[in-house]
C-alpha cells in the first residue's frame, strides 16, 4: 500500500494485551481482506498493553505493510481507542472490529458490498446467534439496549456491539464531536445516517481473556444512560416533586389528627418514610454528580488518549533495536515531550562557535582570544 495514497478501506482494531490472539487474527484478515479487491490499511491502536503485544504489532507491521500501528501512551479504555483509531484511519470506509474474533473478519466484505451496492452510510454487524454468551450477559444486554432505546429515543441494534463499517461522512462527523466519553454504539445510531445490517454467528474468544469484567460493564452503562438521555435527570426531578406532595400530605394528616385530640402513632411507618426519602435523595444527588461531572470534565478539556507512536508518520529506523519511536514532532495531544533516541542517533553536543568578523579591524582581537 502506498502511504502516500489515501486507502479505499480501514480496518480500525483496538487492543489490549492481546499477544496469544494476534498470529489468528492475521491469518484470518489478511485473506479477507485481499479478496475484496479493495485497497486497505488496518490501523491497529495498541492500548497501553503491557505484554508482549507491542513487539508483535512492530512484526506485523514489518511483514504486512498495509498494518499502521498507532500507540496510545497510556490505557486509555477501550472506546477512547477505538475513537483514536477513526481520527488516525483514512479509508473511503471504516470498519471496527476487536481483535478477539469473536467478530468474524470474513464478515468485512460483505459489508463493504452491501454499503456499496445501497448506498449505506453506517452497516452493524448483529448477532443472530449468542449462544456462546452466558444467559447473565444475554439478559443483561437485551434489558438494557431496550431501557436505552426507550430512555433516549434511539434505534440502537440490540445485538450490535462495535462491529460496524461507516462511511468517510460517518467518520468524521464523529470525529467532530466534542464528547468526551464516547460510546460510539448509541452515538453513531444516533446520528440517524442510513444503515443496514449484516447477520452473523458470535463466536467463543479465540484466545487470551476478557478486557471488559463486570465492573467496565456497569461504567460504560453509566456512561451510556448518562450520555444519551436526560430521564435520570427527570427521574430526579419526579421523585422531588412526589416526595413533597407525600411530606405535605403527611404534615395535613398530622395536623388533622393532633386537632381531633389523637395522638399520632406508628414509629415503623415514620422510619419507612424517612429511609425512602433519604434513599431517593441520595439517589438523585448521585444522578446530579454524574451529570455535574461530566459537565466538569468538558469543561476541563483533557484529551481522552495521548498517541505515543504511529507508523505512518515515524522515520525510517537505522539504529540497532526494531523498538518503535515517537516521531520527531509533538505528540498529537498534550505538549511536546522528550523524543527518544537509538544509542547511533544521539546527537552529540555542537562545538562552541567560531565567529568570523566580517571586519578587518576586529580580526587581531579575535585571535589573541583565541590564542587564550
């Protein structure tokens, strides 16, 4: 592929200490690929891993000249990856898909068919087959798509994760969005931009384990409810309103029954009534901190990932390692930092200089300091 020219596809996969998957993923998407005829770049987005995942991307990248390796200098999730990913690829067509394989690659082409042949902007890839997913997360993610689709007015696919082919506009009309915490499956249905959908089996992860335990789940939950959907808030406000309605009702019947002279008994009821008040309070302060800290977030402007390497823009290696360099220049977010240097690339202290007096007059004081 030449790199001056920009690609008709990218392949956009984001990782995470993939090493054991990374050798059947190539041998699986180089074949795909290539028979679609089309010219590709696969970027791949290296998360922070701590494997030895760097080592084989730089070997892949090495052997296959179409893989583009993108660095993040820190973990930064796996959606702010995938959002680095879409700013780095320049494919007429973006696809996005793990590295896992539990998202067949042989999929691609016939996504890249159909948004041709309909003119589609956007293509999901949907599961008609989970089976290999436990019925924990098979309920789960179908109750909360629909809560999602309900609470925010969305047409999210139930069964679609980040497996998706989106067009040049698509791209960067995401890529123009100020957000920060990105959930790209509820954002680019929101987008509204024509889309269809290819079916397929899920199958088992190929190799390694899971990124994305219990807890990540419930984050990007929250990210997701609180991202796309005002309701919280609402939810908030119509237990404030409720609460004060029962307190003002309670407050009536207390005054009612001190004045026929009865005493006002039940300490069970009253305890009740306190807990659920206090619960509902605590729960919609929780809802405004969200929301609130969001808002704080935004306003602070911090990138979500810092891009360490790319290997469309590093130069040519001369020195004794094959380790991945920053480029000569700033990194893409944050200020310019230290560049490192191969031990035949260090640069060696330049001499103090010589100044050549344009003037005769100057040239006897010239050399008696020098001759000092």
């Amino acid at each position: 592929m030449n790199p001056d020219t920009d690609p008709e596809l990218s392949v956009v996969i984001p990782m995470y200490n993939e090493e054991e998957v990374l050798p059947l993923l190539v041998d699986r998407l180089r074949p795909t690929l290539e028979a679609t005829g089309a010219t590709y770049e696969v970027v791949a987005v290296d998360d922070g891993s701590t494997d030895l995942t760097p080592a084989l991307l730089q070997r892949m990248h090495r052997d296959w000249d179409a893989v583009r390796v993108v660095r993040l200098r820190a973990n930064a999730g796996h959606q702010a990856a995938i959002s680095a990913g879409l700013v780095s690829a320049r494919g007429d067509y973006v696809v996005t898909i793990d590295a896992d394989l539990q998202d067949p690659p042989e999929v691609i082409g016939e996504m890249l068919s159909l948004a041709r042949t309909d003119g589609l902007d956007v293509v999901y890839g949907v599961r008609n087959d989970r089976s290999t997913d436990t019925v924990f997360k098979r309920v789960t993610a179908r109750a909360f798509y629909s809560l999602i689709r309900r609470m925010s007015g969305t047409s999210a696919q139930s069964d679609a994760g980040d497996f998706r082919l989106m067009s040049r506009a698509t791209v960067d009309a995401i890529n123009e969005l100020p957000e920060h915490n990105r959930v790209l499956r509820f954002i680019v249905p929101a987008l509204g931009f024509p889309s269809g959908t290819v079916e397929y089996r899920r199958e088992e992860r190929a190799a390694g384990v899971s990124k994305y335990p219990l807890l990540k789940m419930l984050k990007l939950s929250v990210d997701s409810l609180t991202g796309f959907s005002m309701a919280p808030l609402r939810l908030a406000t119509l237990l404030g309103i409720g609460g004060g309605v029962l307190a003002v009702l309670l407050g009536i019947f207390a005054v009612v029954e001190s004045v026929m002279g009865k005493v006002v008994a039940g300490w069970t009821s009253t305890v009740v009534i306190v807990a659920a008040v206090g619960a509902a309070q605590l729960l919609c302060l929780g809802l405004l901190g969200e929301y609130i800290g969001r808002m704080y977030t935004q306003m602070q402007g911090r990138p979500t990932y810092f891009i360490a390497y790319d290997s469309l823009a590093a130069p040519a290696r001369r020195g004794p390692t094959d380790t991945p360099l920053p480029p000569r220049g700033a990194p893409t977010a944050g200020r310019r930092g230290p560049v490192a240097r191969t031990p035949d690339e260090r640069e060696v202290p330049p001499a103090d200089p010589v100044l050549e007096p344009a003037d005769p007059v100057l040239e006897p004081a010239v050399r008696d300091a020098a001759g000092r």
